[in-house]
C-alpha cells in the first residue's frame, strides 16, 4: 500500500513519508475524489489520481477477466484499464457515457472506467465510519463510509481492488510477447 502524508495546510504540498498510510485517521483534513456508479457516490484519496481523461478506446487483451477492458498507451506507457462497475458486480453501462480515472501507485499506472466525476471533497478523520461488519462483504478495499449531508459516500482503497487487474494484464502480455 503506498504511504502518504496528507497536508496540514491547504497551502502544504503533499509528500509520501513511510510512517503514514492513507487509511490511518489524520486530524488535517483529507481530499477525496468522488465519482458515481450505478446511481451511488464513491470516494478516493485524490493522491493517487493521475487525471481524469474521456473514455478512450482500449486494445482488448485475450482471455482477461470480464472486468480487463484492456490496455492503453497514454503518452507512451502502456496501462491496463479496468471497468470499475464490472469490478464492483454493478450493471454494464454504456461506455460513450463513461469517463476514465488514471490512478498512480508510485510509478505504476492503472485507468478506471466510472460513470461520472463528481467533485473533490476535504474530509476530516472523524467523519470517516468503518465500514459495516457484513460476513459476504471483501472488506479489504473499503478504507469507510461518509455521511456528507445528504449523501453517503463509500470510500475505496483502490490500491488494494487495482492491484489484481495490474498483475492479470502483465502477465497477459508477457505471455503474448
């Protein structure tokens, strides 16, 4: 999981220190991206968003889990791209209606197919609930749940649900090689 320091300040840049992780509670505030799925508000630590980009055509890699949509060469890097509602079991939609997330782990690329983006949000530590205690539920991708007026906002490790598909296209493409 990639360690991050999240700013005292709004003016403070961000910096990666190896004694904070994202899912520890930090008394600063923290940003999220929000983006929706299947009518439901989701949540990501916005350290780890590269950019946010159109939909783009991807090249299909043969015998990928459903959720693969393939590679992409963004700016001469090849990435894999996955459809994050077909990750998550939610419907297919659409893709013309779609919009992709470029996440980065450190050096390691991976675009997310979503909805829509909302918009980014500073939330403190305290409003970050745990999530519910629901045997048939993987909760290693969920860092919680917020409230945010109306809204009920499921923040994810996407870290720890993109780690899979990132393994699964490299090895598909050295074995293609």
């Amino acid at each position: 999981m990639m360690n991050t320091k999240f700013p005292e300040s709004p003016g403070e840049p961000h910096m990666n220190t190896p004694s904070q992780s994202p899912r520890q509670p930090h008394a600063a505030p923290r940003e999220v991206l929000t983006f929706r799925m299947d009518g439901q508000e989701y949540g990501v630590d916005i350290l780890v968003v590269q950019e946010i980009r159109s939909n783009s055509a991807v090249t299909r890699i043969p015998d990928a889990p459903a959720y693969v949509k393939g590679v992409l060469n963004l700016r001469g890097k090849v990435l894999p791209v996955i459809d994050l509602r077909l990750k998550l079991r939610l419907a297919a939609v659409d893709d013309d209606a779609t919009v992709m997330i470029v996440f980065d782990f450190g050096g390691s690329s991976i675009g997310a197919v979503v909805d829509s983006v909302s918009d980014v949000l500073q939330l403190d530590a305290g409003q970050i609930l745990p999530p519910p205690e629901i045997a048939a539920i993987d909760r290693r991708s969920l860092v919680g749940i917020v409230v945010v007026g109306e809204r009920n906002l499921v923040l994810l490790d996407v870290e720890a649900l993109l780690k899979e598909p990132q393994a699964a296209v490299a090895a598909g493409l050295s074995e293609a090689a």
